[in-house]
C-alpha cells in the first residue's frame, strides 16, 4: 500500500507543469551629488487593486477580461517586490527613509492599479499604474504615474523584460514627486 501511494504521489508531482518564475529586480539609479533632502520619510507597503494581489502575471486580450499565465508567475506580488525598491530608490533622495508604521516627517502611502501584458493584434505592451499619496505637514497630495511600455517580444519574459522598464520609469518620476514636494 504504501509503494502504491509514493508512486502515485511522485506520478502527480511529474504531470505538473513547470512554472517559471521572474521578479520586478532593476538597479536603482546612483544618487545625485549632493545633500540629501533633510527630512523622515515613512514609506508604506503598496497597496494592490483585487485581480493583482497576486503572483499571478495578468494579461489582457480583450477589453475587461484578465486572464494570468499558466506556466509564468512573480516571485512575489508586485507589492511586495516594488516596496523594497521603492524604499531604495527613496534612501538615496532623504537623509532617513524608514518602513512602515515609523513616525516620521512625511508619509508615502503607493497602491498599484494595474500591472498587466496587454496583447493587440501582433505586440504587446506592459500597461503599469500606481497612485501615490504624499502626507506631510497636515496636507496631503495624491498623484497617478501611468506608463506602457512595449515588450521586446510577444512572450511572458518579454512582458517581464518591460515590466522592468516600466517600473524603473516610474519609481524615478514617485521619487521626484516625493522631492519635488519637499
């Protein structure tokens, strides 16, 4: 009985499809010369809209309908690997960048709208929106930072490959923003 149950057990682990997996890893662009800006900056974990809070790599073919790879997934979900470099990127602007839930001089609250390959006809393109919320000194001003950005090719690792651009691009334009409102 139990040489029938590790066969089939090892049968089941065999017919599953291999998943690859990639991640959202670009360099962070090296601090200008110069001072850092002299405040606390406290940023928050990125919130995810429902359809991707999830591992899942989320295409569009037609209007309203998202679909997720079979084989192709994150490492983690979009938040989860922005925030680091999110928290990064912003480390080289202030003088004290801190997680979470700190006290501090001014708070980024991100949310990711929408993270997905959309197809048309014969390319695709990576469609990546985040709102962000900057509070500080009692006021409070949110923005939307939108970009596409075309895939090298048609496949899952060319959505990947442009996810990465898109999210480079528009981590410098939150880091300016947070800059900027200083």
């Amino acid at each position: 009985m139990r040489l029938l149950l590790l066969v089939f057990l090892l049968a089941s682990c065999a017919t599953q499809p291999r998943v690859e997996r990639y991640s959202i890893d670009f360099p962070i662009e090296t601090a200008q010369p110069g001072h850092l800006i002299p405040s606390t900056l406290v940023v928050e974990r990125p919130a995810m809209l429902p359809g991707y809070d999830t591992v899942g790599m989320a295409y569009m073919t037609l209007p309203h309908r998202i679909d997720y790879f079979a084989k192709n997934s994150w490492v983690a979900s979009p938040g989860a690997m922005l925030y680091p470099i999110l928290v990064e990127s912003l480390s080289r602007r202030f003088e004290n960048v801190k997680g979470g839930g700190a006290r501090g001089d001014m708070h980024l609250y991100s949310e990711i709208v929408m993270l997905r390959q959309e197809f048309s006809g014969k390319s695709s393109k990576i469609h990546l929106v985040m709102r962000e919320r900057l509070e500080m000194k009692g006021k409070s001003e949110t923005r939307m930072f939108e970009t596409f950005e075309d895939c090298p090719e048609n496949t899952p690792y060319g959505g990947v490959i442009a996810a990465n651009r898109a999210a480079a691009k528009l981590v410098r334009e939150i880091s300016d923003f947070c800059a900027a409102a200083y």
